[in-house]
C-alpha cells in the first residue's frame, strides 16, 4: 500500500513568514495529493490539492509543488498570518484505489505574532 | 451548507462495554470513512463503506467493526472497548463521481474523543 511521509511534525514561523511541509510517497502509481488543514477542535478540511500531471498548483497565500520523480511534494503559505496556525495533513490516492486517502503523521504549525 | 455531524465530542467509557460511535451526512455521499487520529501517526482508516450495507476493512479493523443499513448513516462500533482504543474518531464522507468537485474529496465531521478507563 501507499506510504506518505511528512516532515517536519511541528514548525513556528514568524507572522509574514513562510512556512514549507513536505511529503514523500512511495507508490509511484499514486496521482492525486490533496493536503488538508485541521483547526482545533475540528475536522480537516481540504485546502488545496494537485494531480500528477500538474507540476505546481496556486490559491492565493498557498502552494502545492510536484516531483514525481522524486515522489515528493509540498506545501507552501506566504505571508503566514495567526490563522494559518493548524495542523496540516498531506495525503495521496494511489491509482488501485480511488477512494481511499493514505495521510501523513500531520505538522502542527504556529504562527507567532 | 455540507455537513458531516457525529453523535458526540466527548465520551467516556469502561473497559469492556460496547460503544458505539454515530455518524450522519446530509450530502448523499455514497463513500463513508472512519478514521482515528493519534498524535504523531496521523489519520488511520480503520473501516470504510462505498455502499448502503457495503463496507471494506481500512488499514487498522481489528477491535472494530461497523454498520451502513442507510446512504446518510455510519456507525462504529467498538465491541468490547479497551485502552488502546482511548483516540480522536473522525468521520468522513465523499462522492465517487468523476464530476465531484473537487474530486473525492472527503468532508469531516468535528471528531468524537473517546476514553476507555
């Protein structure tokens, strides 16, 4: 089955800062990566996600990159602001199984002001 | 609005009883998930169903099974609870079709906390 790795498990940025988590598969059949954001006291909610066939994504402060090569991809917030704090979760679908998501260990991420 | 709710935040329970834990989506998703979240381990499938009475083992089924007799309705079911099952569970739900948007993706519910004394 699919194995997603994510690093780091805890970041603090500065408030303006950056803020990059990165993930690695290991089923190279895998092709669609979403990442997820979970809020305390609440469930994930999607934030953006990429396709294999698309090297990069954007949503305003957001970003996803995609190596399929390297079987790695990122997340990338500018300008962090305090309610960008959360913990984010990568994922992956491998194509045997449309509908099962194999998520990373998560990163809990604080913004301080 | 989407909304995947489950029937509690907090539960408490002995070792040994039997819980149940409820989950209701009002978006006519035929795909739902459970999951447990655990610090440093992330979301892990433990049960997943695609259908009314259809259902497929997740990467962590032992200790658990589960019921789908309606599309809304998904239940946990922990058949004699121990300390190691003490987790966050979180519902989800999705749709299937290629014209879902986004596709698959999956809507959560709050989590249900549950101790097991």
């Amino acid at each position: 089955g699919e194995n997603v790795e994510q690093h780091p498990s805890t970041l603090s940025v500065q408030e303006g800062d950056s803020a990059v988590i990165k993930c690695t598969y290991s089923d190279s059949a895998s092709n669609y990566f979403p990442w997820y954001k979970q809020e305390l006291g609440k469930g994930p909610q999607l934030i953006i996600d990429i396709r294999s066939n698309v090297g990069e994504k954007k949503d305003q402060r957001i970003a996803v990159t995609l190596n399929k090569t390297a079987k790695h991809f990122s997340l990338h917030i500018t300008e962090t602001q305090p309610e960008d704090s959360a913990v984010y979760f990568c994922a992956a679908i491998p194509r045997s199984n449309d509908y099962k998501l194999s998520f990373g260990a998560g990163t809990t991420v604080t913004v301080r002001a | 609005d989407v909304k995947v709710t489950q029937s509690s935040r907090y539960l408490v329970k002995r070792t040994g009883e039997k819980v149940f834990l409820e989950c209701v989506q009002d978006m006519d998703h035929e795909n739902m998930f459970w999951y447990r979240q655990d610090p440093g381990l992330g979301l892990r499938l433990i049960y997943f169903s695609y259908d009314v009475k259809m259902k497929e083992k997740g990467d962590i089924p032992e200790g658990y099974s589960v019921s789908r007799e309606k599309k809304e309705r998904f239940s946990l079911i922990l058949e004699s609870a121990s300390t190691n099952q003490t987790s966050m569970y979180l519902c989800a739900s999705s749709s299937p079709h290629l014209l879902a948007a986004p596709w698959n993706e999956q809507f959560f519910g709050p989590g249900t906390r549950l101790t097991v004394l």
